[in-house]
C-alpha cells in the first residue's frame, strides 16, 4: 500500500482509513496496566515535534517534554457549536458539558486525531477539509491543537453518543458563555478568543 501503514483518503465526504501492513501498530497504541487498557502516546517537545519517546498516556514527563491534545469545536453556519456532556463514571470533569477533547495516539498525527475523537465520542465522520487549526496552547504537560469544524447540519450525521459522552446539544455563542458562567461548561482558557 502506498502512502506508508496507515494512508487516509475522503471518499463521499466520509474519512476513511485504510490499514495496510501495520509494522508499528499505531492505529490503536494501548497497553495494559494492572489489567486497564492505557492509550501509548507519543511525546513531543515545545514546539509539538515528536522526541523518538512513546509512553503510556499519563506517565510523567520531564522538563520540556509534553503530550499532543486536540480540542475540536464543531461550528454549523449559524454560528452554533456542538456540545457534549462528559459521562458520570469519567475520572475528570463527570457530567460537565465540554468541546470534543482527547490525546493524540503514538504514530497520529493532530488532524488524525480530531477526526478520530469526532467519530469515536460523537460518531460524526469529517474529512480533513472541514477542519481549521485555531491555534496551539500549552497547559502543563500538554501541547493543545484548536480545531474548528464549520459543518451544515443537513449534510453532518446526528451525533450518537460514545462510552465517555452521555448528551450532546447545539448552542448559541450566548448560551455557551452562560453556561461558562453557571459552571456547567468547562471553562476553556481559551474561551474568550473564540467565542469573539
């Protein structure tokens, strides 16, 4: 298969993987520890460069080291983003309404994995032209990619819920900064600039 292990294509709109041969098995890089299943990261320096290093999401990092994060807004043309809210049994944040959020796997790359965190918490498929880079934050030991999908709700599939999300809703800018107010969203350090 050309294109290396893993290759993508846009097929009718939809992303599609395709899996050859996969010599490193990027695709889904977990490892079990005391009998959980743990995502294998890759770790990356300031500047979001992988480092040669893979370790188990979670494990403690050194000076200057950080993991990739994606955050993915998805915008319809009327100025309305989707939601989700965190599942109660989350070790983080149970039941607080956020954007879709999750770790770039070892071996993926930032666009890959916004698609795939779309398709897994919310089952919405997108190809890469729907998604915008808004910027890059580090928090901590985390590098955070911004990501914007602008999406007609015709032509977007509706949401079904995945393990870690329990309700999903359309908000306006309003709404969402009154929820930010309330406490019922999660309050995005970031917030303030996107939603100008």
């Amino acid at each position: 298969m050309e294109g290396g292990p893993l290759s993508s294509k846009a097929l009718g709109g939809v992303f599609v993987a395709e899996i050859g041969e996969l010599k490193r098995d990027f695709l889904m890089q977990l490892v079990s520890t005391n009998g959980l299943t743990v995502e294998k990261c890759d770790v990356v320096d300031e500047f979001g460069d992988r480092t040669g290093r893979t370790v188990p999401r979670g494990t403690k990092l050194g000076p200057d080291e950080y993991f990739l994060v994606v955050h993915v807004w998805i915008r319809d043309k009327d100025g309305e983003y989707l939601i989700q809210q965190r599942a109660p049994h989350l070790q983080f944040d149970p039941g607080i309404w956020a954007t879709t959020v999750g770790y770039v796997r070892a071996g993926e790359d930032s666009v890959f994995a916004a698609l795939r965190e779309i398709s897994e918490e919310l089952g919405i498929h997108l190809t890469p032209g729907h998604l915008q880079q808004l910027g890059r934050c580090r928090m901590q030991s985390r590098i955070e990619d911004l990501w914007l999908a602008e999406v007609s709700r015709n032509s977007t599939a509706t949401p079904t819920l995945g393990a870690e999300v329990t309700d999903w809703k359309w908000v306006s800018k309003l709404e969402l900064e009154q929820m930010v107010t309330r406490g019922d969203f999660f309050p995005y350090s970031y917030l303030g600039i996107l939603l100008e």
